[in-house]
C-alpha cells in the first residue's frame, strides 16, 4: 500500500514539474513576443514619423545655399567670431556666391551650352564662359550668332591634375561636359565632370597575378609568379565598423586604389573572389566570429567589388573574379608553412593561382597527415584523405575542411582559449610601433612582406 501511493506521489510531481516548465516555457514565449511587439511598434513610429517629414519636405522644400551650418552662425555671433551682424552677413553673401555649376548637355558643342572646352597644344584646354546678357558688360569679347549678340569670357590654359584623356575622349565623343567653378580662401577653381566608358582590360596571367582576400579589419594582398609561385604579400587596413556610410565608402575607395597601384606596379593583372553577400548574411547567427559577423554585416563592404573594378579600370589593369570556394582551408594546407604566410596571405595566395589555372591537389605525405594552422597560435593535424582521380578535387577538400573545423574547435577548447563575442581584434605592429591594421588605422598604410620559399616551388600544372 505504501509503495502505491508512493508511486503515485512520484507521479503526480512528474506531471507538476512537466506543467510547471510549460507554464514557464509558455511565459518565456510570452514575453518574448511581447518584446518583439515593442520592438515592432517602435520601428513602425520611427518610420511613421519619417514618411511625415519626407511629405512635408516635398511639400515646402528647404534650400540654403552656403550651408545651414553657416547659416544658424548669426544666431550665436561671438560663438563664430562675429562682432556684429553685419560682418557675418558680408561672409553669408559671399558664401553663397562662392560656387557654380552648369550641367553639361550632349546635344551642345563641346557637352556644354554655357561652357565649352577646346583642346589646345601642350595638352591644355581653353574654356569659353557665356555671360547672361546683364553680366554683358564684364565680357571680353562677343559675337553674332544667330541673329543675337553672344557674350562671353575666355580663359586660356587650364590644366587638370588628372583626367585629361577621359575628357577629351568624352567630347569627342558628344557626350555630357559638366563644368563646376568653386572659390575658396586662394582663388577660383574650375572641376569637370564627364561620364566615362572605357573598356576594361583584359586580364592577362602570362606574368603572374595579384591575388585579393578581403577580411574584418584588413585586405590581404599576394603577388605570384608566372609558375604560381608567391612574391610578396601586402596588409592593406580597411576598417569600416563604427564609421558612417561615407566614411566606410571611402575607406573601401582608398584600399581598392591601392590594390590596383600595386597591380600596376607589379604589371600583373587582380583576382578577386566572387563575393555573395546575401547567402553569407543568411548564415550570419550560425557564426560564432563577431568581427566576421561585423564584416559582412558592415553596408560598404558590399560595395568593394564595384570599388575594386572601378580602381582596375581607371588604372588600365585587368581584373577577374573566381570562384572563392575552399580558398581559406587550401591556403592553410599549402602555403602557410611552406612560405611563412599568414592564413589570410594564404588564402589570397590560393585566390590569385586558381585564376591561372595552377594545380589545386592535396600535398603528398609520407605518413599520411599534415599540420595546419588555427587562427590562433594552435595547430591541429589533419588526416589527407585517399586520392581518387574520379571525383573533383573540391570533394576531397570538401572533406578535409570539415575535419580542420572539427579539430581546431576540439584544439580551442582543450586550450582554454574561448572566442569572446564583440572582442576587439588584435592590431599588429611595426618595427615604428605603428598599427599596421585595426579600428585606429589608416588606409594606405600597407605592410609589405617579401616571401622566401621553405620547399620547392608548386608550379602550373602541364597542359
């Protein structure tokens, strides 16, 4: 009798403990959705509140030429070094008149109604200013055209610091000239703008290519021979996290140049990896790297293809994107050891050979394994899997990659060495203290590292 009702005790607290987790479960769910309700009316207030000022900005737009910044300076005159209201509105009218812009038009002479370029010898450009008729009496000549009296202004020998091909080439070929006067503290200067349509060069591997991997923080760039064999390697810092979207932007710019400077130095043309963001960002919260997860999630990153082919076509350097599947793991396997790379290098390495069609097959071992390392200082070995000539080579490294992904999470968590979300990552140094990559960075200052082979080279495979 004792035993029953003890077993039917057990029972009952069985059943109390189940329901008591649901009812918990079901309170967690609860105030979860509550959250994400919260979280949902919020977003639709902040939007709400947009479309209303976007309607009443359409409505009654708002223009203040000379800057708005500028233009509250009047209401706080010692704050800005004004001593009465008339001084500053001396610098506001003259702020206001300091620019000005005449669209360019394609079915004009020259791309431009008002002003119109003509090349001269020495590879100047003459420029011929039409004046309104109340500006008529500051002209330096006129003539009829028409049936009207045309007025205008010439100014001779103008030079640009770049560009002088692209803007002749755009005239020439009766397309839009944009021309912009602007007056700073020194004097007045003249910017074109034209719409330029060169074709892009075609990528040649005949000397060796530039191969390109873009990662959080940095841009790793390798330089290899006709035989595929790495020369040197570059660290490009490109950080974009925290910045604003310009910002980012022109970060990305400025390490696209110089990718492209570097391309054009060596006379080798730039292979870069075929970047799908949008299945990445899918597989973001199964990844456990945050400044990956920064990356990708980072809005200018998307943009570095664009940037990248824009700085190879202005620079007159071919460029090809390749398929950057098991680029990280092979570059692990054959490169990093063997020439003293960095993982990254490695990749970049892996990237710029298999444009030229070089051999991607395991390594031989005698005992049948290989060393590679981790992204920290531990280094796990890796059993190579039996060559079958009947499969791609792809499904072995396939195979090899899910190993290395098992072993080193085995080897991080036997060391104690736990990845911390949102950690900041390690700057490097030079033989000057100065960063050469991370958050306080500059772009443009690139690390170069002249490599040394270990072993004999890997060269194109024959045929």
């Amino acid at each position: 009798m004792h035993r029953r009702y003890l077993s039917a005790l057990k029972h009952s607290l069985s059943e109390l403990h189940a329901k008591t987790a649901a009812s918990a479960s079901i309170g967690r769910r609860i105030h979860a959705l509550r959250v994400a309700l919260h979280q949902h009316k919020r977003r639709r207030a902040i939007l709400e509140h947009r479309r209303v000022e976007a309607q009443r900005q359409a409505a009654q737009p708002a223009l203040c030429f000379g800057s708005r910044k500028f233009f509250r300076a009047q209401f706080a005159l010692q704050e800005n070094g004004y001593s009465e209201l008339s001084d500053w509105r001396k610098d506001w009218a003259s702020k206001r008149s300091a620019q000005m812009t005449l669209d360019g038009n394609s079915s004009r002479e020259s791309g431009n109604q008002f002003a119109r370029l003509r090349k001269r010898a020495g590879g100047k450009f003459d420029l011929e200013l039409r004046l309104p008729k109340q500006l008529a009496q500051r002209a330096t000549r006129s003539f009829a055209f028409a049936g009207s009296t045309i007025s205008c202004v010439d100014f001779s020998g103008l030079s640009f610091n770049h560009g002088n091909v692209v803007i002749q080439r755009a005239i020439d070929a009766g397309r839009p000239v944009t021309v912009k006067f602007l007056r700073d503290e020194k004097s007045w200067k003249v910017y074109v703008s034209v719409d330029d349509r060169s074709e892009p060069k075609a990528a040649d591997f005949s000397g060796g290519s530039l191969g390109v991997d873009l990662n959080a923080g940095h841009v790793s760039v390798s330089v290899v021979d006709a035989s595929g064999n790495p020369v040197e390697a570059f660290n490009i810092p490109c950080v974009t996290y925290g910045k604003p979207a310009d910002q980012a932007k022109d970060t990305i710019r400025k390490a696209a140049a110089e990718v492209a400077a570097i391309a054009k130095r060596f006379g080798v043309s730039v292979v870069s990896e075929r970047l799908d963001f949008s299945k990445k960002k899918t597989a973001l919260k199964d990844s456990n790297d945050a400044r990956y997860a920064r990356m990708l999630s980072s809005f200018a990153y998307s943009s570095f293809d664009a940037a990248l082919a824009s700085a190879c076509l202005r620079r007159g350097v071919g460029h090809r994107q390749v398929n950057p599947a098991y680029t990280s793991i092979i570059g692990r396997v054959k490169f990093v050891r063997r020439y003293g790379l960095s993982v990254h290098d490695a990749a970049s390495v892996t990237i710029a050979r298999r444009a030229m069609g070089c051999s991607e097959r395991l390594p031989r071992s005698n005992d049948g394994t290989v060393t590679v390392p981790t992204n920290g200082s531990v280094h796990v070995t890796l059993d190579l899997p039996v060559r079958n000539g009947s499969r791609h080579v792809w499904t072995e490294w396939n195979g090899l990659n899910k190993e290395y992904h098992k072993k080193a999470l085995a080897a991080q968590g036997s060391s104690g060495r736990k990845p911390r979300p949102g950690r900041r990552p390690k700057t490097s140094t030079g033989r000057s203290g100065a960063p050469l990559h991370g958050p306080s960075a500059e772009v443009g200052r690139s690390r170069r590292m002249p490599l040394q082979s270990r072993d004999p080279g890997v060269g194109r495979v024959p045929g």
